[in-house]
C-alpha cells in the first residue's frame, strides 16, 4: 500500500496535467477563433443591415429579398418596415438577431462595442464608413464585391459622377455663395429663430455643399455646432437650407425664418427646404440631394443641362 499510494498520487497529478493543460490549449484556441471574424461568405443569403444608408444600398443592389433584419429607422424603400427590428439607433437587440440566423451583419465602422459582440457570436460581419461621401462610394464598391452585384454597384457610383458633372456644370462662371445649413432648429412656434443645429465639418454635408458649388458659412471646427440668433446675423449666409421633416408646417417655418430680415439669404428670398428622407441619408438618392442643392445654390445657370442626371 505505502509503494502504491505515492505512485498513483503521481499518476493522479500526471493526469491532472494534461487534463489542465488540455484545458488551457482549449479555451486559448476558443478565445481565439471567437476573436477572429468568421470570413463572410461567397454568397450570403440571409443579411441583417445595421444603418439606413447600408439598407437603401443593399436594396439598390438588388438584393432586398436578402435583408431580414433592420434598425428601427431603416425606413426606405417602405417594403422594409414589415421586416423584423433588431437595433434602435444605439441599442442591438442580440438575442433577436441570433434567432434570425444571418450568415451576414452589415454595419457601420464606429460601432467598435457591437461588432466585437458580434464577431464573439461567430457572425460574419461587414463593416462601411458611409459618414462621407467618399466613405459611402467605397461602401457601394465593397458590398458590390462582397455580394456579386457589380454591375448595380457600377450603376450607384454613374449616378453620383453625372451628379457631381451636373453641379459643376452649373457653377461654371458663378460665385461660390455662404451657406448655412440648418438640421435642426428650435421651432417653438413664436414666429422667430431662437437658435439652431447647423452643419459644421460633418463628412457628409459639408462634402456635398463644396461639390454643389458652395462654401459652408460656418468655418468652424464643430461637426454640428448650435448657433444663436445672433451668430446667425454674424455669420449673414447668401443662402439658408433647412432641412425638415415632411410633416412639419413649412408655413411656419418661413416666418420663423423671416424674422431674421436683415440676413442677406432672407432679404434675397434665398430660403430653401429640404423635406425628403434621402436627403438627410447618405445612400443612393444622394446625387438627388446634390442636384437639389446645386439648384439652389446657382438656379441662373439650371439652363445648361438638359436633364438631372438618373432622370
């Protein structure tokens, strides 16, 4: 017994060991592949997108019957609100997008806590920048890769170019006005601007202001600084842009923004609104914005081109 006991005590250490070590090499290798994103497959069927701008995209592929899942403001083309909601704007809803089984997630890039969850779930996922417009061609490009459909992705990109020619067509010979464009304004209703929300150095906005043939009146750092009245009369934009929800009352709005008379884009009847959804998206109807805005911007020269490109 006294010769046994130390020899299966050894054995049982022995073992004990491996079985440890075994265990070690086992959760490593776990940690790893769950760390690791699953390579996205050559032809995904099931996709959940993430962002309004990579669902209006995925559609303009053709590749809707593909989409089973969206946030909650995913809302074009209108076929997308019967498709379940996993996400709110900041919020995903984990379990939801499990029970969906996508073999793909689309989402954008600065959602470093969400795609990291995700990979650790084991879903492929796809990452796109679409906060510029720059960004959001090199979105169309790679899902067009990703998802085969290069020849729809050529197509988005065409619209985009003719848009950009359409709006340097129309600046040829005019001055580059100032201006202001207001995303969200405190609208109580008294008949005057008390302050605003206006696009500073955002990506997107700013990006589609210079190529319509315009410079921004705020010069400032900020993505979306908040401007006083007061900052509004300092800054005397040659044209405002509002951007509005349809159904707010445009009535209303234009004599709030009458009350800033001594401003020259409202002494010059230079107000312009802004009520489409693509407009405030950067996706596939953004050439339409950029037409819209270079409109705007130079209607005496709207007489060189023949037709809005895509028309």
């Amino acid at each position: 017994m006294s010769t046994l006991a130390p020899k299966l005590s050894l054995a049982m250490k022995t073992l004990a060991f491996i079985l440890g070590l075994s265990l070690t090499l086992w959760v490593r290798s776990a940690l790893t592949v769950r760390a690791t994103p699953p390579p996205i497959p050559a032809n995904p069927q099931r996709v959940i997108s993430l962002a309004p701008s990579v669902t209006e995209t995925l559609y303009a592929l053709n590749l809707g019957d593909r989409v089973v899942g969206r946030t909650r403001y995913c809302q074009y083309p209108p076929e997308v609100q019967d498709l379940p909601i996993v996400a709110s704007f900041q919020e995903l809803n984990y379990e939801a997008i499990i029970r969906l089984k996508p073999d793909l997630v689309v989402l954008p890039v600065d959602r470093l806590s969400s795609i990291e969850r995700l990979t650790r779930l084991g879903l492929p996922v796809l990452t796109l920048d679409t906060r510029s417009l720059d960004g959001f061609r090199e979105a169309v490009f790679k899902l067009g890769e990703a998802l085969n459909r290069r020849a729809e992705a050529k197509t988005i990109l065409n619209n985009l170019n003719q848009s950009e020619d359409y709006a340097r067509k129309a600046s040829i010979g005019q001055a580059r006005p100032k201006v202001l464009f207001s995303v969200m304004h405190n609208y109580e209703g008294l008949g005057y601007i008390n302050e605003i929300n206006a696009v500073g150095e955002d990506g997107f906005f700013s990006q589609i202001i210079k190529i319509a043939g315009a410079d921004n009146a705020y010069a400032g750092p900020l993505a979306f600084p908040r401007l006083s009245r007061e900052s509004i009369i300092f800054l005397n934009p040659d044209v405002i842009v509002d951007i509005l929800l349809e159904t707010d009352d445009l009535t209303a709005v234009r004599a709030d923004w009458r009350s800033l008379s001594a401003v020259k884009a409202i002494e010059n009847e230079r107000l312009y609104f802004l009520t489409n959804q693509s407009d405030t998206v950067p996706g596939p109807r953004s050439y339409l914005t950029i037409q819209r805005l270079a409109d705007f911007f130079h209607p005496a020269k709207e007489s060189v081109n023949d037709a809005h490109p895509g028309s």
